[in-house]
C-alpha cells in the first residue's frame, strides 16, 4: 500500500503548482498527476458539472490504485470536496483553498485581495471561509475568469496577458492591497506578471505549501508513507494526452 502512488487532480495544468510543492515536501512519493484540460476551465461551469467531473476523475484514480488524493483546484475543492469524502470515507482525500487565512494571520487588519475563479468565489465553502475572516481584514473578491486559459495555452508572460490583468486587477487595486491570495491553482505560474501589475508592495500568496503539508501529515497518521531516501517518481497525464499537452506539463513542472 505504501507504495502505491498519490494522485494529484486539477481542471488542468494549474494543479502542477502544487505537485511541484507536494514532490519537495515528499521527494520518496510516487505522484500520478491527472489534468482534465480536455474540460477545462472548470471555474465557468455550473457546480453540478463541475461536482459530476470531480467524481469521475477521483473514481478513475482510485481505480488505478491511488493510496491518497489531492484535489489540486480550488474550484473543484469547492464544488466536490464534501462529496468526494462522503463518497470515499475511508480514503485520504486533501482539497486546496485559498490562503485566506494565512494572508490575514501576516497581515492583521490589512487589505487583502483574492483572485480565484468565478466558481470558486460564488461556492458556499468560500462563503464560509471569508465570513470567518471578514472581521480581521478588508477581502475584496476579485473574478479572473479568462487567466487558467493563458496558462492552459502555456502563455506565462506577454502583452495580451499584462492587458488582460490590468483589466481584471485594476478596479480592485485601489487602495493598495497589503496581500493578493491566488486563489486558483493556475495562477502561481503567472506570478512575475501578477507582480508587475499589483505593485512591489503586495504579497502574493497561495494554498500549495499548506495543501501538501496537510497530505504529509495524513499519510504519516495513516502509516502510508515511503521511507525517506527512496526514489520517488512522477507521472503526468491529461484527458487531452497530446504530445503538445504533455510536454507544456513537463515544462510546468519544471519551471
């Protein structure tokens, strides 16, 4: 059992963010990576949709022998998470959210920006989430619905994608926040241009250190993971599994 791999789900090629942490965090793992860019973006569908896919693809997993799965999308995180565990209970299963709380635990009182996708911010779980912080710091929701496709095309950086952000950024920069929280797994990779458009001031944050920690720490309570030293693997695989797809993963994971 122990050596069976640890699954990592997301819409698309955004949940390598958190492979890539999940793999420094537990370098003797075998990881098997599975992107659903062929569905992608999930951020624009309906939660039943987006509820129906999760399900398929987590079944799809198991069935392939994972010990554990990541749910590496904040959308489906969002829309699925509570069914995913309701449909699994004996299984390890860690979703990603928006690092929400660890933007208002560094920044008290501060202004804090979250970028996620429409779905994401619309979900009860997010609700939750800012309603628990709502008192300490001033949140803004700010909806980037068109960013999972420049990376989904592997444009990390360039013009159309500066304007596109200064679009979407713009109305929600003044006054200038103290943190921005990428609240989509896509959006690490667009870090440096994020950063150019907000300003040198605010701190970019996402959930990847604390999504991976978490699976860490559940795999060691269960007893399920591989002794330290040992080599460690990683799969990449998509519901597109296009030569061009696969080797814009490898670039991702590597970046």
């Amino acid at each position: 059992m122990k050596n069976r791999p640890i699954a990592v789900f997301d819409s698309g090629l955004g949940g390598i963010s958190v492979l890539r942490q999940l793999v420094e965090q537990m370098p003797q793992e075998h990881f098997l990576y599975f992107g659903d860019s062929k569905n992608a973006p999930y951020g624009s569908r309906a939660t039943e949709d987006i509820r129906a896919l999760t399900l398929k693809n987590a079944e799809t997993l198991f069935a392939r022998g994972a010990k554990a799965l990541v749910v590496a999308c904040n959308t489906a995180t969002s829309a699925a998470i509570d069914t995913l565990r309701e449909r699994y209970p004996e299984r390890i299963i860690v979703g990603i959210e928006p690092a929400l709380k660890l933007a208002v635990s560094r920044h008290p009182k501060g202004r804090i920006l979250v970028m996620a996708t429409d779905a994401t911010l619309r979900e009860h779980k997010f609700a939750a989430l800012m309603d628990r912080f709502a008192a300490q710091c001033d949140i803004c929701k700010c909806p980037c619905p068109e960013l999972v496709s420049f990376v989904e095309r592997g444009e990390l950086t360039g013009p159309a994608l500066e304007k596109t952000l200064r679009r979407e950024l713009e109305p929600c920069l003044q006054p200038e926040p103290d943190a921005v929280v990428l609240g989509c797994t896509h959006f690490p990779f667009l870090r440096e241009t994020i950063q150019r458009v907000v300003g040198a001031g605010p701190e970019l944050l996402d959930g990847a250190d604390g999504t991976a920690k978490e699976a860490e720490r559940r795999l060691k309570e269960a007893g399920l993971l591989r002794e330290p030293g040992l080599p460690g693997t990683v799969e990449l695989t998509n519901s597109l599994q296009t030569a061009e797809i696969l080797a814009l993963s490898e670039r991702l994971l590597e970046e």
